[in-house]
C-alpha cells in the first residue's frame, strides 16, 4: 500500500488550512474560517505521534469564544516541513516565537500536549516576552520530570522502557509504520482512559493518528524529538538547556493531568511550583494521557479560565 501524501491530514471542516513560514522552514497550521485577525492569540501544539487534529475540539471552541486559536503540525508532523535537524528544545522554541511573529502578534498563550508541552516549556522560559500564558496537558516541566525519572521508581519504570527502546537507529520507525501504523493505536490505547475506547472518537483519533505517522519522514522526525531529550543529557547543550529551563517562570501555568495517565504519574506534576510558582493543577477524572481528546468540554473549560486570568 502507497505511503499517504503528507496533504491527507488538510481534513474539510469548518477550519482554513494555512501555509507559514517562520525560522527557516514551512509549518501547516489549522484556524476556523471565523477566527477573527486580532483577537488574543492561542498557539496549539500537538504530542508524540500525533498531528493539529489532536486539537480539533478545542480550535473551534476558542475561537466561538472569542480567541484566536491556531493548531500547528511541528517540526517533522503531518504537512509540515521535515528538516534533518532543528528537534531540540532551542530550535523548537524558536519554531514558535517564528510562528507568533509571523501570524502578526507580539506575544501568545501556549497550549501544548506530551512533546507539545515541553516546547511550551522552553518558549516561556528561553522568550518570556513572547508568552502571555501557558496550558499543559499530560506535560510535567522538564526539569521536575528528569528529577521524578531519577527518583521515583513508578515513573521510571512507566517512562524509560519505550523512551530507550526509541534511541535504536531505523527499528523504532519501522516498528511505528509498519501495518498501517497499528503501534500508533496501540500508544493510543495503553495511554487513554478505558472508557473512549469503545467511542466513535477514538475509532476515529485513531485512524487519523495511524495514517499521519505513515507520512513519509514524520515516524522519524517525532523519533527525534526523543532521542534529542534523551541523548542530549549526556552532552553539553543538554545541560545547557536544563540550566536554562532551571528558572521560575513568572506567567500563570494551568496544568491538567488525565486521572488514569500511567504515563505521566501525579507526583511528577505536583513538584512544579518551584518553577511554576502560580501554576494551576486540574484533574480530569476518568480520562488518561490525552484528556482534551477524551474529555474535550472539560478541557476546554479549563482552558478558558486560563485565557481569562
């Protein structure tokens, strides 16, 4: 079966798909066809393995409320460009102070899951003019979640087995890809609370999320996001960036964490304050690792109230 075209994930709905350029490369990015131009902008950046349709409830609900929100594919996803390089926390902050600056504003709310959430991290600490605000979903600060994988033997055992099994060359791409990215919907299902699984959505999230990791280059470029986290530990831009991110941040954080997330456990995110100092912690009950797609109204209520401080 032919690999999909990377412009399969340009889905008709109420929603323009758009063309941006900004540090030096081509991002895709999704807004309602209603968005209005200048009101507060809200930047959504999807996880691992994922696209901007992780995001499709909320990109339409934020704006009925008066937002602009934009959903963007990162670096190396869905119809984005897939550069060789650039899957490191500088260059990823950098990708949206690019993005922000290009969509013709001087600062944004950040809203980020899993991978997408670490890239919230880095904007607002390495360009804190830049950030208004920033929402984590399933996301704990990088600092505390190297600090709670080297002393809590839970989220080291829930984190590290299939973080090391990514750093192999070539075997974890073909292991994502192969039949029809099966291992995609596998995640998807280990991660999430029981209760969506029998859902049309996640049928659904499922069969979108599977065919966007088939695109031709994007199992490898969302591999190189984790191998950058992991192996850059070991080498001075790493600890550099740890050092950076070693900082309190001075805007309000709203951190929502799925009940049933075995992947990102609750002492993980609780220890955030020391550089969240006015961060905010919601739970949502029931739901696992991907909370706004399996409770997206819950969500996206918590979201509002962030955009309201």
């Amino acid at each position: 079966m032919s690999r999909p075209d990377p412009s399969s994930v340009r889905f008709a709905g109420p929603w323009t798909h758009r063309d941006i350029h900004a540090n030096g490369i081509r991002f895709h990015v999704v807004e309602t066809d209603d968005a209005p131009a200048d009101a507060p902008l809200v930047v959504l950046l999807h996880g691992f393995a994922d696209f901007w349709w992780s995001w499709r409830h909320q990109v339409t609900s934020l704006t009925e409320a008066g937002f602009r929100a934009v959903a963007v594919d990162l670096r190396g996803y869905g119809d984005t460009d897939k550069p060789p390089r650039g899957y490191d926390g500088w260059t990823l902050a950098g990708d949206v102070v690019g993005l922000i600056r290009a969509l013709g504003y001087g600062e944004a709310t950040l809203v980020g899951h899993a991978d997408g959430g670490l890239v919230c991290w880095a904007t607002a600490a390495l360009h804190p003019r830049m950030v208004r605000s920033i929402g984590l979903v399933g996301s704990p600060h990088p600092v505390a979640l190297r600090r709670a994988v080297l002393r809590n033997k839970a989220q080291r055992a829930a984190l590290l087995p299939q973080f090391l099994r990514y750093q192999v060359p070539l075997v974890p791409e073909r292991t994502l890809t192969k039949h029809n990215g099966a291992a995609v919907e596998q995640l998807l299902r280990a991660r999430s609370g029981a209760i969506w699984w029998d859902s049309d959505e996640f049928v659904e999230a499922a069969k979108q999320m599977r065919s966007a990791m088939c695109i031709p280059g994007a199992a490898h470029c969302a591999l190189e996001y984790q191998r950058w986290a992991f192996r850059s530990q070991f080498r001075s831009d790493g600890r550099k960036f740890m050092q950076a991110m070693d900082t309190p941040l001075r805007v309000p954080v709203l951190q929502i964490r799925g009940e049933l997330d075995p992947y990102v456990l609750p002492r993980s995110v609780a220890t955030e304050t020391r550089w969240a100092p006015d961060q905010r912690l919601h739970t949502v009950l029931g739901a696992g690792h991907y909370a706004h797609q399996e409770s997206p109204a819950e969500v996206t209520a918590q979201l509002l109230d962030l955009l309201a401080l």
